[in-house]
C-alpha cells in the first residue's frame, strides 16, 4: 500500500526551527520527484519546495532562505528544516508525490509559530 507519513510538527517560539519528516513507501519514492505543502484556514493549499530524485530543489518566495528540503533515498524519506520561524508559517503541512498518474498525501503535521 503507497504511503507517506509525516512526522517533526509542533508548538514553536516565533524565530525557532523544526525539521519535518515525510517517509515513504519505496515504491512511490524511488526516482520521483517530492514536494512539500501546507495549508492554512482559509488559503489555498501552498507549494512550499520540491526535491527530485537527482536532488534538484526548488522553493516558493515565501520560504526561500529560510526552508530546506533535502531527501536520504536509502531511507525512503524526505525532510523540511524549518528556521527562522514566523507566526505566518502556522499551518499544517504535508509531503506529497505523483506516482504513475495519481498524487498522494500524508495524513499532514501541525506546525504551530507562537510565544
């Protein structure tokens, strides 16, 4: 069964860091290209970055400098360190991949940005 799941969201202190998580099924991970999402009440669903298989990345504005995304193909996972934090970037978030015509979602983590 095709799966992803998220992991590493939490309460943070504005100006701190969190690093996510997303492991995979081997099957949807391998030689594809992974991105990270989150949404907030309200707004649209927001591409954030993206990784491909070769370790090619790309971020939105919003994150840029501030977001990394990275993957360890030998262990199915792709991660999203998060620094510099702002109240804005609360929201959840999930990884997502297209896999031979269909897209899949993890369950999403919450980040929350507060003092």
């Amino acid at each position: 069964q095709v799966q992803l799941v998220e992991s590493g969201g939490g309460l943070v202190q504005p100006g701190g860091a969190l690093r996510l998580s997303c492991r995979a099924s081997a099957k949807i991970f391998s030689g594809n290209t992974m991105h990270w999402y989150r949404r907030t009440p309200g707004k649209e669903r927001e591409l954030l970055a993206s990784i491909t298989s070769d370790f090619r990345t790309n971020y939105s504005d919003s994150v840029k400098g501030r977001f990394t995304i990275s993957r360890d193909n030998a262990r199915n996972t792709v991660y999203l360190e998060m620094n510099i934090l702002k109240p804005e970037d609360t929201a959840v978030y999930y990884c997502n991949v297209y896999h031979e015509g269909d897209y899949y979602w993890g369950q999403g983590t919450q980040v929350t940005v507060s003092s």
